[in-house]
C-alpha cells in the first residue's frame, strides 16, 4: 500500500524526499549503496556500508537506550499508518546513522545485530494488511534493532509486522535491508510483487540495488574468480551490478586479519573501492551522486565505525561502553565536523528532542 500525502510543509517534504533514502532523482533512480560482510576470517565479524545520494541526509550518529517507546505509524509528527500502527518499547539499546531524523539508514545494538536500508527500485510492501501491525518503511530497520538478539529473531518479528510505503509525487521508499549478527548470520529482506522474500545463510554477504537479489545472485554466475590475478577483468562502473560483482570479488580475496584493526581497514578498503566517486553520472547525463559517507561495524566487539566523505578522517564508538539503561539519555553527535576524530565517545550530546 502507498500512502500519498497531499501537503506538508517544507521541511517534512524535504525530509519526506529524504527518507526515501536512494530514491529519484531527475526522474531517474540513484541505484546506490553497498554492503560487505566479512563473517568467514577467524578474528571478528565486521561489517561495511557505502551511503550514495546526491545531497546531504543530514546524518546524525545517534544513541538510543532501552525503553524507547515508538509509533511505527509517524514520520515525524505525522500519521502515515493510521490503521494498526506498531507501537513498542525497544528492548535493545542501539547506535545508529538516521537521516534527516525522520528514520534509520544503519546501525547496530547492543546484541550484536547490524542492519543497513538500501534502495530496491523493485520493492513492492502489497497491499495494507491491517491484521498486521504496520511500520511505515524508514523505521523499519530500527524496529528490529529493537527487538531481535539476533538474525533468526529478526525474521521471525517479520511474521508480525507490515512495511507501509510512503509516497509523494511518485517518489517512493522503495527499501530492502541487510541484516547480520554476531554469529556471522546474515539475511538479505526483499518485499517482491507484495511477497517477502528472505535470502538467509552467512553465504549471503553482499548485496547492492536492483535488480532484485535473486537475479544479482544469477548474474554473479557469469563470473569466474578461479585463479584471480591482477589480470582477471572486473566491472567498474557504479552500476549495482558491477559493484555488486567487484564487492563480490574482493571479500573473496581479502586475507586473514591478525588484528581487530586489520579487519575494519579490509572492510572500508572494499568500501572505498565501490564507492561512488564525486561527479559520477547516474543513469541519464547530468544527474549526479556520490558517496556521502561509509560506516564499518565490528558486530564482535560491538564497535561503530564512521566515514565521512568530506572529512579525513574516520571516528567510532565503542558501543559497550555506553549508557544504555533504561530512562538514560537520547544522545547524538552530528558528524560534520572537521576537528572530530577516532575515539569520539565523549563528544556525544544529549538531544533536545528524541528524533522518532
């Protein structure tokens, strides 16, 4: 179901537009972000992403304790899902990436469960279904970092919920999230034709945009990795099948880290790689975007990394070291700031206003 919103104001709208996350631009989809999963080296799971859009999402790093109480229904003050919206209180505190304050593009919790929303031209949530509990699509993420331990809780909390699309003049959210664990699980979560499809197993370690996975994972096919050199020809367009391939290609390639450190540096060096360069057109000459920033998780050590296109340098938190009790503060830290750098913990603030 598509829930079309015939005014607001400036500011939702842009937000709106926002949330979409890798929606359209001049009427043409970005088709951006990637995920690696690096969960077969013997040291730490970790995890990468690539965040492509062609204006700033505003990203805030931002805390959330335990006893969040949610409305899955809202975008921002607004009630987008009026029939049978989730309402929760989160039992997992989390750390994650939101955009314009209006949703969660990434993120992990306490547990150890990673999750990343990207875009999927192909996403289709079906017809509402009131009997379940509806979540419109930017909390989606966070519903399940709120409640699942694991990525075998996650799916099994998809039985109760509904993604609602939300639109505005054709701009949809059209969404699909990776998902991932400690135990080095992983999920791929596509809504095809009104169908959830789940791609579960730790084989299912990168995924991009359209087309749908199933054909990303046939495409792959056509590839043959035997004997690599640096010879062996790779795509190199931003494309997502091409980027799709050349994640692929170099997880498969990276070698055993001997230190937690050695594994984020594999992780954002694939990152980098697929990341979409400063002037790269996108499917009609003279639409632009590029990667505004990439994030790396050590899902073993619960440790969130962060990389800001625009800044030299990378920042983290160590998650554990966090106050995440209940009745503990909302916290926040805006990212855009040249002077931030490694161990950025005590830079947190406490928000003024708890974003969603």
């Amino acid at each position: 179901m598509t829930i079309n919103i015939q005014f607001l104001g400036s500011t939702l709208l842009a937000v709106l537009s926002a949330l979409v996350l890798e929606a359209t631009l001049l009427s043409s989809p970005a088709q951006a972000c990637t995920r690696i999963l690096w969960n077969n080296n013997k040291l730490a799971v970790v995890v990468g992403r690539t965040m492509d859009w062609p204006e700033s999402t505003e990203p805030i790093l931002t805390v959330f304790p335990r006893g969040m109480k949610r409305n899955g229904g809202l975008l921002g003050p607004t009630l987008v899902v009026p029939e049978n919206p989730a309402q929760w209180t989160s039992k997992y505190g989390s750390l994650v990436t939101t955009v314009y304050g209006m949703g969660t593009a990434d993120g992990l919790n306490e547990k150890g469960l990673g999750m990343h929303m990207l875009y999927l031209t192909a996403t289709e949530f079906g017809p509402r279904n009131p009997s379940k509990a509806g979540v419109q699509a930017g909390l989606w993420g966070q519903y399940l970092l709120d409640n699942a331990a694991t990525v075998k809780d996650a799916i099994a909390l998809m039985n109760q919920i509904q993604p609602v699309m939300v639109a505005i003049d054709g701009m949809k959210s059209t969404v699909h999230l990776a998902i991932e664990d400690a135990s080095g699980d992983s999920a791929i979560l596509e809504y095809i034709n009104g169908n959830l499809v789940i791609h579960h197993g730790p084989e299912y370690r990168i995924m991009t945009n359209d087309p749908p996975y199933d054909q990303q994972l046939a495409f792959l096919k056509n590839w043959d990795f035997t004997n690599a050199t640096r010879q062996t020809p790779l795509p190199g367009n931003v494309d997502p099948k091409d980027r799709f391939v050349r994640a692929t290609y170099y997880q498969m390639m990276l070698p055993e880290p001997k230190t937690q450190q050695e594994a984020i540096a594999g992780i954002l060096a694939i990152a980098r790689n697929v990341s979409v360069p400063f002037g790269a057109p996108n499917n009609i000459p003279g639409s632009l975007y590029n990667t505004e920033y990439r994030t790396a998780i050590d899902l073993t050590h619960r440790r969130y990394f962060f990389e800001l296109s625009l800044s030299p340098n990378v920042i983290w938190v160590d998650l554990d070291k966090l106050d995440l009790r209940n009745g503990a503060p909302v916290l926040t830290l805006d990212p855009d700031n040249l002077e931030l750098s490694g161990n950025v913990a005590a830079k947190f603030k406490q928000a003024d206003k708890t974003p969603f």
